[in-house]
C-alpha cells in the first residue's frame, strides 16, 4: 500500500513538471538553464528571459527592466527564489553568480537633434542653409532614449518660425515597429543665421596694411555683417580705410588696395619700349594704389606728366609714337639716316607724355 503511494506521488510529481514547462515527453527531460546575460525589449523581464526551457511559464514577469539603454544585474541566489515561488525548480545555474540584464533602445544623440531642427529650420521664412544656423534651445537637449520598437525615421510635422524674433517651434514624429502610436517631440527656441566673417584681433588705424597675425575668422549673425562679408584670402594685405576696434568684423568696402606710392614721396619714373629700359627720378603729387594714374613731377625736366602706378615707388610712363608720313608725303630728296636720326630722338625722350619734335 504504501508503495502504490510512493508511486502515485512520483506520476504527479512528473505531471506536474509536464504542465509547469509545457514540453512533450522528450523535452520534459531538459532542465531550466540560467543564462549570464540578457537583453530585453520590454518594460519587464520575464522567466523565459532569464531561463531556457522555461516551458509555459516563460510568459511569467518577474522584475521590472533597467531604464531605457541601461545594463542591471540580479544576483544568481536572487533569482533562484523568485523562480522557486513560481514553481520552477532545478536550475542548472553553471556556476553563474549573478545575471545581467540589458534593456534595449533606441539612442539619439543631441547633435543628431540639433541637426534634425536645422535641417526643417533650412530656407523656411527667408533662413538660409542648415549649416548656417546658430540654434538656442529654451531647454539643454541631451541624449534621448526611445524604446527599441521606435525605428522609424525622424519627420518634423510641424515648423514655425518668426523672422523678427528669431523664435522657432519644431515638432517631430518618430514611428514604431509596432503600430502604435508614434513618439511625439517638440522643440522650440531662437534661430540666427549666421555667416564666415573675418574679425580683427587688435586695434587698426587708417591706412594700415594688415597681416594674417591681425585678423581670425568667426561665425557672426548675417544680420550684423549683411552681404558684404570680407574673405580672410582677400583680407591680408590690404589697406583700411578708417580705423577699426578689435573684434570687429571687417566688411570689403572696409579695405582698398594699398598705396605703392605715397604723395611728396620720391618715385622711379619707368619707360620701357623694345630694346629700351629708362629710368629717371621724379616726386609723386598723388597717392596711388597699383593700376592707379598718378601724376608726378619729373625732377630733371620740372614737368608734370602722369603714369601708372606699378610696384612700390614706381611709375610707369608711355611715349606717344608719332605719325610717320606716308610713302606719297616724303619727298624724294629725303635722307634716310635723318629719319632714323629723329626716330632715336623719340625713343630716348622719355620726360613727357607728348612726342618731341625731330630735330
């Protein structure tokens, strides 16, 4: 009699193991296995996360999940209790002394959303590129976590923005794998245009020519600069037209080509023709930048003539060649070595602009 019990107990006993794990007779035989690191989608982490053949009480939640992209860990004798109390027993635990439980997510950085508001912010009421915004939020964005389902793209469903206050309101919708319905984010704040400008770093005067060690480049509201930025290549070099602070950002009608030759300066008079190169002193009544027409006074003759400036302290002048006369003009008596004569006296004559007569 009381070996017909012991049995009795024994067919319940595997009775119940069957309908605990829900497995037919083969996979009965297969023991509960612990597992050393788990990942979890959702809000809870249930037996069939943590256990292998778990059977019909893998459904079973029995821990609420780390936050969104974050790791926990549960202790092995932990978990052994909570799964005796739902009746799931001889965990093969190979040795692992505590469980690791990762909650899965979906992260976007700040960047990433900064990106996304400048990019629905782009050409939207006069704004210009994305690159160009310089965007102040009313709240710091950080790093956000989604649930892991929120795969979708991110769609802005909603842009507004005030060109006379600069404020902008962003609203972005985040679809899911799941149907439901799709995350919802706002943003709002101000945003300005913003261009390359090249700023000083020192005090200038007028007529100072400016070195690279005097200017940076910065990003500076386009407002303040408008379209007449200078480009830092076009910067150096150049000569200031009035004086500027430092910090300020200069502008092209800011700068002109710098003076070669300065007024009452001593300047070389050039004439440069085919086989000729002559030089001769002369004194600048103007200022001039290169290409400029100044006029000057040639030393040696005490005449004004005028010329184009083409390096620092020279001039560059040009001899009207006169007019031959015709083959039907020159009489027939005319001596050939008088003309060549006459011809050298005006290429060497190089004190005044207007041709001198043959001798």
């Amino acid at each position: 009699m009381i070996f017909r019990s012991v049995l009795l107990a024994t067919a319940l006993l595997a009775v119940t193991a069957v309908a605990a794990f829900g497995q037919d007779g083969d996979d009965a035989i297969a023991p509960p296995v612990l597992r050393a690191k788990v990942a979890v989608a959702d809000d809870v982490v249930r037996i069939g996360d943590i256990i292998d053949n778990a059977g019909t009480a893998a459904q079973i939640a029995i821990y609420r999940a780390p936050d969104l992209g974050t790791t926990g860990s549960l202790p092995t004798a932990q978990v052994l209790s909570v799964l005796q109390a739902h009746q799931v027993i001889g965990v093969d635990t190979r040795d692992i002394k505590a469980v690791s439980i990762t909650r899965l997510s979906r992260l976007i950085e700040a960047k990433e959303i900064r990106l996304q508001v400048a990019r629905a912010l782009e050409h939207h009421s006069g704004l210009g590129d994305a690159a160009n915004l310089s965007l102040t939020f009313d709240q710091d964005v950080q790093d956000l976590q989604f649930d892991a389902s929120a795969t979708g793209a991110i769609q802005p469903i909603a842009t507004r923005y005030e060109p006379r206050s600069g404020r902008f309101d962003v609203g972005f919708e985040i679809g899911n794998d799941n149907n439901t319905t799709p995350v919802k984010l706002r943003f709002t704040g101000t945003a300005i245009e913003t261009v390359e400008a090249v700023v000083l770093t020192r005090d200038v005067q007028r007529n100072e020519i400016l070195k690279s060690s005097d200017v940076i480049t910065e990003r500076r509201p386009k407002a303040e600069i408008g379209s007449d930025a200078a480009a830092r290549d076009a910067v150096v070099g150049m000569q200031m037209r009035r004086q500027l602070r430092a910090g300020q950002a200069l502008r092209t009608t800011d700068l002109a080509k710098p003076d070669l030759v300065q007024r009452d300066d001593n300047v070389t008079l050039i004439y440069e023709s085919t086989g000729l190169y002559l030089t001769i002193r002369g004194k600048a009544l103007d200022s001039g930048a290169e290409g400029d027409i100044v006029s000057v006074l040639n030393l040696q003759s005490k005449r004004t003539i005028s010329g184009v400036v083409i390096g620092r302290g020279q001039v560059a002048i040009s001899v009207a060649t006169p007019r031959l006369p015709t083959a039907i003009e020159i009489p027939a008596s005319a001596n050939v070595g008088s003309a060549e004569t006459a011809a050298a006296s005006v290429t060497a004559s190089n004190s005044s602009p207007i041709a001198p007569k043959a001798e």
